[in-house]
C-alpha cells in the first residue's frame, strides 16, 4: 500500500515518550520473523474503541486494588485513635511504630520475586490472588487482642502485598502509562466504620479491619472478573469478551512503534539484573524513598498529629485526615496535565516538592491550629503528587521488558524502605508539636529536589553526547531522555 493511501495509524499509548524507539540497533525489537501479521488495518475510530475497551478492563480494576491497598496501610492510623492505643496499650514505647515499619519488611524483601511471579504467573489471576489474600489477613486484624500477634500479621501483609504495585505498574507499562488515584476518601470510611462502635461485641477500631478486608476480598474478586493479560500474551490467548486477536496484535504494533520492546526475551537473571549496574535506576529508586517516607508518615500518623497536636476530636480527626489527599488528587492530575502538554517531568517534581516546602515549616511553627491545618493541607498534597510525578519520570526514561520489571521492583521496594523510615517518622515521645518529624520530612523533600537536578544534568549531559553520535542510550541511538 502507498503512503498516499496508507490510513494514519493512532497512537495506543498514552504516555508521552520523548521519540519512538528504533528498530535499528535493539535486541528487543521485533524483527521481521518475530511481527505479528495483521488481518487488516485499524482506523482512529476503532483503535479509540479498542482503547476503550482496554481503559474499562485495566484502569477499574487496578484504580479500585490501588486504593484498596492504600486504604488498608492507612487503617491501622485510623483504627489508633478509634480505640486501638488503647485496648492494646500502644499509647508508649515503640509498639505503634513496630507494627507499622514491620509491613515493609516482607514488602521490601519479596518485591523482586513478586515481579517474576506476575510475569510467570499472568496478572489476572496474580493480582486478583494476592488482594483477595491480604484481604483476609485484614480482616484477621480485628480479632486480635495483644499487638506482639498484629506483628506477624503485619509481616504477612506485607508479603502479599509486595506483588501488588511493581506487578500493577509493570502491567500498566506494557499497556500504557497511566496513574490511578482512589484512596482519598478512606478517613472518612474509617469514620462511618467507627460508628458500629459496640456493634457485634467488637470494638469500632476493630470494625474498621474487618469491614474493610471483607471489601478487599471483595474486590479481589472483581479484579478476577475483569482483569486482563500482557498484551503478548492475549495475541496468544485472547481473554474472553475483551479484544480479538488482531485487534490484540495491533496494540502490540502500536505499542512496538511507540517503544521498541515489546518483544519479551526469556527470562534469565542475569537480564532481569543487568539493569542494576546503570546509575541511574538507583537515583530513581533513592528519590522515590526520599518522596515516600514523607509520605507514608503522613499516611501513617496524620489523624493522629490532628488529634494530638491540633486537638482536634476523633471525629474530625478521622474526617479532616482527607480533604487534603482530595485535594493532592487535583495538583496531582494538574501536573500531569502540564507535564504530558510541555513533555516535562523533572520540573513537575520540583514545583511539588516546592508546595510541599512552604507547607511543612507552616505545619511546624505557627500557632494557629487553622492555619497549621493549611499547611498540612498543602505539604501532603505536594508529597502524593510527587508519587506519579516519579513514576512518569522514570517510566519515560526506560527501555526493555525486564529492565521495566527490574526497575518496577526497585522503585517499589525502595518506596517500601521509605515506609518503614515513614513509620518512625513521627515518634511518640515528639507529641504533641512532632516538630522533629516535620524537620525529618522537610530534610528529605530537600534532598529529592537535590537528586531531581542531579539526575536532569546526567541526563543532559548523555542526550547532548548522544546528539553528537558519541553515547548510546539504553541501547537505542535514536532515545533521548525525557527531562
């Protein structure tokens, strides 16, 4: 067919790729032997229906397992102040922080061969497994009378969900790149549990574990329903009531125009590893524990830093923990608006680290408890919108499927890191200004904005070597890096 009549072929992806990659000069790209042929061509309009097709299989499933397991490692500060201090005599000592930083033991360690598993496995039935799992250790939660026994229980946590975020974000990327934000509204969950208070002869603190795992079940369930595979693999065995086999073949040629790896090299691990020598995969995966101890010690201690530092009630405290994570949602999705539009990412985490600066020294120092409300307001919002910001950051500047899958399971368990230095963040001999652990948090926002200009002038730097044909980057002479 001619040029002239050739029908313009639309782009599947939906993240923004500096330059498509090559097929020159890439052992990941598929030759002639190796692409699909296709039974015909596809036009706008039906690639937008298969795209579609593709948003209500992944994006509901995956959104609702994100802030489902967002949820549950947030419980456990809501469940505090209802009642469980308390009742299992977490008020002194380190027993609260143990509890917290004990998830992101199993959740660090297991990360890399989770990744592995998904890919083996398939994701439909891994990840639909793995909720429903954690789903019922939650539930277990809120049966238990001692908090040493919540210590395994937290353990367990953690094992299983370590496969969920480097196996949803490895999925993600073979499809396309694309965050989902569903957690916001957990605060004010936990609150409507709380009022089962006495209900059943359990405790509220204890009805929020348990209803809450009942709905992780539950949704795990659902992602087993509509859950889809790799692209590669629905070629291969199409899922049912989803794309037919070309139309399956043709998001895989998409997604090969827009990439170049869509070409899946057996696994051994010395490819699964090679990545680990680049330098920066590391300062990737330093920034993200840099952003994450920040947050996750918001997520872990905020209802509490409302009820003992601003002295607000249970009720507020439980409410007023998430306004402000609505409201990170909407900077969130306004950055990633900019930087898809300017093809920026480097300066979209620094804006939100910016945000994030001015917020936590007025969280610390000014008397006012309403005006202390608005700079946690501002601080979480910055630190939660920085999460994808990273991610898009180094899902931009990587090629080839295990190296995706290494760097997914590098990035996500030193986010994991993050949330055990999270879970000691705010101590409670600190109560009730925590001042300590906001300088913490201040520190650590400094030092990734730092990294973030460290890695833009790397970066640079190769893309200007590579301009003068003196560099290869990530195997493909035609890649620059997305800055």
């Amino acid at each position: 067919m001619s040029s002239s009549h050739e029908k313009e072929r639309p782009d599947f992806s939906h993240n923004e790729e500096v330059e498509p990659s090559p097929t020159e000069d890439n052992n990941n790209t598929l030759d002639d032997t190796q692409k699909p042929e296709y039974v015909r061509e596809f036009t706008q309009k039906e690639m937008r229906g298969i795209r579609r097709r593709a948003d209500l299989r992944l994006i509901p499933a995956l959104g609702l397992m994100y802030g489902i397991s967002l949820m549950d490692r947030k419980n456990v500060s809501n469940a505090a102040i209802a009642g469980m201090l308390d009742d299992l005599k977490l008020n002194t000592g380190y027993g609260y922080s143990t509890i917290t930083l004990m998830f992101f033991v199993s959740y660090v360690i297991f990360q890399p061969a989770m990744t592995v598993l998904c890919r083996k496995i398939g994701p439909k039935v891994f990840l639909s497994s793995i909720c429903i799992a954690w789903g019922a250790v939650i539930i277990g939660f809120g049966f238990v009378h001692d908090w040493r026994v919540m210590v395994p229980l937290r353990i367990i946590l953690g094992t299983f969900e370590a496969g969920f975020f480097p196996g949803a974000v490895y999925l993600l990327s073979t499809w396309y790149t694309r965050c989902s934000i569903l957690s916001a509204l957990s605060g004010i969950l936990a609150y409507g549990l709380m009022q089962l208070e006495g209900h059943g002869g359990l405790r509220g603190w204890r009805w929020i574990f348990v209803l809450e795992g009942i709905l992780t079940c539950a949704v795990g369930i659902f992602a087993f329903i509509v859950l889809v595979k790799f692209p590669d693999q629905e070629v291969h065995s199409p899922s049912p009531l989803f794309l037919k086999q070309d139309e399956a073949k043709a998001v895989l040629e998409r997604l090969n125009e827009d990439r170049g790896d869509t070409h899946v090299e057996p696994f051994s691990i010395v490819s699964f590893l090679k990545p680990a020598k680049e330098i920066e995969i590391w300062g990737f995966a330093l920034l993200f524990f840099l952003t994450t101890t920040v947050s996750y010690s918001f997520a872990f201690f905020l209802p509490i830093v409302l009820r003992q530092n601003l002295k607000f009630s249970v009720a507020a405290s439980q409410c007023l923990g998430s306004p402000p994570y609505v409201f990170s949602a909407f900077v969130m999705y306004a950055g990633s608006w900019a930087g898809d539009r300017y093809k920026k990412r480097a300066l979209i985490i620094y804006v939100n680290s910016l945000i994030s600066l001015i917020g936590l020294p007025i969280m610390a120092f000014h008397p006012s408890a309403a005006v202390k409300y608005f700079g946690i307001f501002i601080a979480v919002a910055g630190v939660n919108a920085n999460i994808p910001a990273i991610m898009a950051y180094q899902a931009n500047n990587i090629r080839g499927q295990w190296k995706r899958a290494f760097c997914s399971a590098t990035l996500t368990a030193f986010g994991g890191i993050g949330g055990i230095s999270g879970s000691l963040v705010f101590r409670s001999q600190d109560s009730p200004l925590y001042r300590p652990g906001i300088i913490a948090c201040l520190v650590s926002t400094a030092l990734g904005a730092v990294l973030t200009a460290l890695l833009t002038l790397l970066f640079q730097h190769r893309n200007r070597k590579a301009d003068r044909g003196e560099y290869v980057i990530n195997d493909s002479s035609e890649f620059r890096y997305t800055i």
